[in-house]
C-alpha cells in the first residue's frame, strides 16, 4: 500500500526535511508541499484521495489544529489522516482532540519519521475499503479493533476484554490480559459503535459489557471477574432480552 501525502510548515528548512523523509519512505508518496495551511487547504480539494497530512501547528493565517478541525467536521473515519510536526510540545492534547496519529516534536530523526509514517500505514491497511464487496462478511472484522492510546493506535482483542467503563470524555478498558485498563480519548457512545452488537451490551450509561464475560447475574447487577457492575434502568429491556436467551 502506498499512502499519498503532503507536507505544510511555515519554515523552508522543516518542510524540505519532512518533504526529503517522505520521498525516501517507500510506502510513501509526496503529491506536494506547502507553506501555509490556506495552501493546504486548497491541495485538500484539489487532492480528495490523499491518505496523510505531516501537518505543523503554529502557521499564520491558518494554524494546523484550525485546519485538523475542518477536516474533522466530516464523516468518522473518512479523509486523510494527520500526524502533527511541531517545535512545542504543549499542544498534545490538542492534536489528541482533533483524531492526529501522531505528534513529532521538532528536531525529530528519521527514525522518529518512520515510527509515525508505520502507524499511519498500518492504521490505513485496517481501515482500507475493498474494490468490490466480498461474498460472504469477513469474520476477521469481528477480532479485534484498534484504540489511540498516548498517540499510539493499539490492537486490542475482542476476546480479550471484559468490559468498557466510560468517564466523560474517556473510556477505560478493562482487558482479561493486563492488570490495568487501557484509557482512551473517546466517548462510550463512539466505544459502542466500534464494538460488534452480538458480543457487546451496554447495560448503564457508564458500563458496556463483553456477554460472554458475564460470570453471574444478581437483581439489577453483572459479575465479570472481581467487578460488579449495574444495570440501569434505560438499558434494562435490552438486558433481559438477553437474559432471555441465555436462561
């Protein structure tokens, strides 16, 4: 897979060295580079294919998060991605609200590059939409999912967790495999839409459950491992129909 890209910074010097990176990326394909983020913005119409922005923040007339935030008033999931190159490392979080895949602080090496430039493509090849419909539904869609935790996109296994736990604009994710949870920047309402809905259920605003997980059942409570969890009214119907064809 190759990804067609485009380099924007404000400084010549930065912006021949992400140009000189991607040109030497085999999986890359630098399609232009620009110095303002307006230029950028007219490529991105010119150029509604392109896969990867290397994107710097602090430009004038249009900064790279106002332009990241026009890009994310689209579709989820659709139009190309950003990978955020910056001399300031305060603007992190930033680029975490805007859905970035990774953030390069300024002077970064060419291995630093690569790191980013593979994430992108492996987060491409995940996301690629086939040329024509299978025959029959691929089944690997339904083992795993990938979650951006510390601008890092992380494969994790259906199987592998126990339940999902909301906490205003992050969830945390409980997996059998590790003591700690994974946190992501997401909403649990986002969460649920990624999760299949034959395996997953929500059963409170702040809970989604793996079904196959569920050890016991007591009153209006789940057991899933150590955890006791419950079952809020609004979400109660769709539990006992579950419950339905479990008993």
């Amino acid at each position: 897979m190759t990804l067609k890209c485009i380099a924007v910074d404000d400084e010549p010097l930065a912006l021949g060295m992400v140009a000189a990176f991607i040109e030497q990326t085999p999986f890359l394909q630098l399609v232009g580079k620009y110095s303002s983020g307006v230029e950028a913005l007219r490529s991105l119409h010119e150029h509604p294919d392109l896969d990867l922005l290397f994107l710097d923040i602090q430009m004038p007339e249009l900064t790279g998060l106002e332009l990241a935030r026009v890009l994310d008033r689209g579709a989820p999931g659709t139009g190309p991605r950003i990978i955020f190159t910056t001399a300031f490392n305060q603007y992190a979080l930033d680029g975490y609200r805007v859905d970035a895949l990774d953030y390069l602080v300024k002077p970064f090496s060419y291995e630093e590059f690569l790191r980013a430039a593979t994430k992108a493509k492996a987060y491409a090849e995940h996301h690629q939409v086939p040329a024509a419909a299978p025959l029959a539904p691929a089944a690997a869609e339904d083992d795993f999912i990938f979650l951006k935790v510390e601008y890092e996109l992380i494969r994790v296994s259906l199987d592998d967790i126990l339940y999902v736990e909301g906490l205003k604009d992050y969830v945390k994710v409980h997996l059998r495999s590790a003591p700690r949870p994974l946190l992501s920047l997401m909403s649990l309402k986002a969460m649920e839409e990624k999760l299949p809905a034959r395996r997953f259920l929500r059963i409170h605003r702040s809970f989604i459950v793996a079904l196959d997980k569920i050890e016991a059942v007591r009153r209006n409570t789940v057991q899933i491992g150590p955890a006791t969890l419950a079952v809020s009214d609004q979400y109660k119907e769709a539990f006992m129909q579950f419950l339905s064809r479990w008993t």
